[in-house]
C-alpha cells in the first residue's frame, strides 16, 4: 500500500514536458547573456548544437525502429510456434 502511494506521488510530481521546455529555454537563454559570447558566434554555436541533436535524434529513431522490426518478428516466430 505504501509502495502504491509513494508512486502515485513520484508521478503526480513529474513536470509536464511543456514546464521542462520553457525551463530549459531560460536557462539556456540566462546562460547566453551570462557568457558575454559575442552574438555573431551564437548562430554557429547554435547550428553545431542542432545538427548534434538531429544525429542523436536519427540515431535514436533508427535504434528504435530495429526493435520494433525485431520484435514483430519475434511475435511472428512465436505465433508461429504456438500455432504448430
């Protein structure tokens, strides 16, 4: 019982993902101005940050469709097995 209220709690405590976006965009925003970078290097700064991103987000994608694939073709071999 206590387990089950301890975890209804971590989850009611959880920020929306909305409230973790806007956190994060003033830190990073309070982090610019605090670095006194000048703001013509900003946007290649910014642009290396992006294409980092966009290859961990690829990569991500393709890890999860591998074992999606994988897994479908588990379920398939075991259907196949029960059914036999």
């Amino acid at each position: 019982m206590k387990e089950k209220m301890q975890e209804g709690l971590r989850s009611e405590m959880q920020k929306p993902a909305i409230v973790m976006i806007d956190e994060l965009k003033e830190k990073i925003r309070s982090d610019i101005n605090e670095s006194g970078i000048h703001w013509v290097l900003l946007e290649p700064l910014i642009r290396d940050l992006y294409e980092e991103v966009q290859a961990l987000s690829r990569k991500m994608a393709d890890a999860e469709r591998e074992a999606y694939q994988k897994s479908v073709v588990k379920n398939n071999a075991d259907n196949k097995t029960c059914s036999n």
